[in-house]
C-alpha cells in the first residue's frame, strides 16, 4: 500500500520579535521582516508589537491595521499601549497597532510592496510574498498563544459602516456551538452601538477564518470609515477593547457596559452592488430602516447630460449599516450593506 505523499514541512518564520513573549511586564518592540530592495539592500519591514504580562491567564491577541487605511483600532491599540498597567493584567496582551505596517505607512488597503490584501492572504507562507510572510507568522507564532483574539476593521477609503462589533455564525463541527456562544458574549460585552451575526460571504484567506478555524475565539468589529476616524468611534473602540478584556477575563478593572442592537447578516441579499460606473447619490442614509426593493441609491451617469438614472434596490428590508465612499462608483462596487434587525 501506497501512502499518499505527505506535503513538505513548512520553513521557518523568517520574522524575529524583539520581545520576549514569556517575560512579564511591559515591552514595546518590533518585528522584523527582512525586505531587500532598492532603496535599502540588506532592509526590513518593521511591525511594532506590545507584550503586557501579569499574573497567570489567558492571552488576548489584538490587531489593528490588518488593512492600512482603517484608523479606530490602530489609534485604539497604541493608546491602550501607552495606558496599561502590568499590575492590572491578569494573564498577556498581545497588541499590533498595524498589522501589515506597509499598507498602513502607505494609507492604502492593500500593501504596496506586492498588492497583497492580508485579510485574504491567511494562513499564508513563509517562503511567499512580504504579505504572506506576516499571515505565516500570525498564523504559527501569534495564534497559538492566543485565547481571545480582537481584530479591528472600519470600512477604509471605500466604505462607511454604522459601528458595530462582529463575530461569526460558525460552520458544524465539534466545539463550534461553544465557541460562537463566547465570541458573542464578548460582542456583546465590547458594548458597539450595533452587535453583527455574520456569516462570512468569502471567508477563503481570511484572518478571522484561519484563528476560528483553530478554536480561537474571534471577534472583529466595522467602526466607521471613509478614510478618517471620528471621535465618536475612536471611544467606540478604545471603550469596547477594555471591556472585551475585562470579560476575557484578561484586565481586572470595572466595564463600562453600552446598550447596543442586534443585527443579522445571514446571506447576500444583504449587499447591494453597481453594475455601473456614475455619480451615487444615496437616497437614505445610515441608519435608516428600509424594505425589501426600496430604492437606496441612485447612479447617475456623468458623461452628459439627459441620461436617466439607475436605481439600486435592497435585497432584504433591515437597517443601512455601510454605504460607499467617495461620491463616485466604479462597475462591482459594493455600494450598500443592508443588516437585520433581531429581536434578542
Ligand atoms: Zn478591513
């Protein structure tokens, strides 16, 4: 009998932390990617990296900056940084402000080294491409230690969300049932304006799939977007981190609870996308209640005048929870996200 050919073990990592994660205390460091090219030969990518350790418990990883042009979490993580006290940790934090640190430098959702989106590039290769090379080492360094893991998304120079904090309605399989439960209690604890069940269109890649994947409670959040943070959603996600680390079980301290509304996003039908290329003019803002086939936006055509306009429609009735930025849309835009509303 002939056994199938096992794949060839995984190389090392070639990234190297700066911190020590089994020391406790505070320690701000780097990781380093070596990254040769023209303006720097023997150069790297550097990723900063905060350890916080007290007494023993469980291990949160939070990440902001996964996509580099989302402000909340990263401005979130560097000030929660600045601000914790070893002395108040009751088990690690593991925080990166900026995940994928080239995006981020550059203001772009994607790395301008090699294009890469790192949110789809999980669970990456440590032989493949800068982006990938940071998906690896989340994949096989930062994950196995984590219990609990935050990661911090806004909608980015193309997209503007109502805030909301997320996890996802888990495929069948042994364990599942309990681990979604927990990821919504810390949801629910991290206290957004709006609570999301997603169930994840195109989940092949990304981050949130490859730690739940692995047992890790995964909790992610749509703070706000277009490009900026606004105060609003910046206390939004410095308020909802402590909390959820606090119901982690990770921070000793008082939360400060928030209401916050349950939504659903069970399918596509929540989506609402462009055929066409024009100038979008919304006709209900974020928010807003609207039903079934209800016109949200309409697309103007700009190359002359006379032209009728087209109108998008919801797929599903519920609330508005993203709308596109800027005021131009390009044929596949995703224009419109429609979530509904739960009784809970
Ligand atoms: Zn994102």
């Amino acid at each position: 009998m002939v056994s199938p050919a096992e794949p060839p073990p995984l190389k090392p990592s070639p990234v190297s932390a700066s911190v020590d994660f089994d020391a406790k205390g505070v320690q701000h460091g780097v990781l380093t990617l070596p990254w040769s090219r023209d303006d720097s030969a023997w150069g790297s990518v550097l990723i900063p990296i905060t350890v916080i350790a007290g007494g023993p418990g469980p291990t949160a990883l939070l990440v902001g900056g996964n996509h580099g042009d989302e402000y909340e979490g990263p401005i979130a993580l560097y000030d929660l940084a600045l601000a914790l006290d070893p002395a108040e940790v009751t088990g690690r934090i593991i925080l990166l402000p900026t995940l994928n640190a080239p995006a981020f430098a550059a203001g772009t959702r994607t790395s301008p080294i090699d294009g890469g989106n790192l949110n789809r590039a999980f669970p990456g290769r440590p032989d493949g491409t800068v982006t990938e090379k940071i998906a690896d080492y989340v994949t096989r360094t930062l994950l196995p230690m984590a219990d609990v893991v935050l990661d911090f998304h806004s909608g980015g120079k193309t997209l503007d969300f109502l805030p909301f904090c997320a996890a996802h309605i888990l495929p069948d399989r042994p364990g599942a049932a309990e681990q979604e439960a927990r990821a919504f209690e810390l949801v629910e604890a991290f206290g957004a304006p709006y609570s999301v069940r997603m169930l994840e269109i195109d989940a092949e890649g990304m981050f949130d799939t490859t730690a739940e994947d692995m047992g890790k409670v995964f909790v992610t959040t749509e703070l706000g977007g277009a490009g900026t943070a606004r105060a609003e959603t910046v206390e939004i996600a410095r308020r909802g981190c402590r909390n959820l680390l606090i119901a982690a079980g990770v921070l000793n301290g008082t939360a400060d609870p928030a209401p916050t509304r349950w939504l659903d996003m069970p399918d596509a039908s929540c989506f609402v996308f462009s055929e066409e290329a024009g100038l979008i003019r919304f006709l209900v803002d974020l928010g807003a209640q609207v039903d079934t086939g209800q016109p949200v936006a309409r697309i103007y055509p700009h190359g002359r005048t006379g032209q009728p306009p087209r109108d998008l429609r919801a797929g599903r009735s519920g609330r508005l929870v993203a709308r596109h930025v800027p005021g131009l849309v390009k044929p596949g835009d995703c224009v419109a996200v429609v979530a509904a509303e739960i009784d809970s």
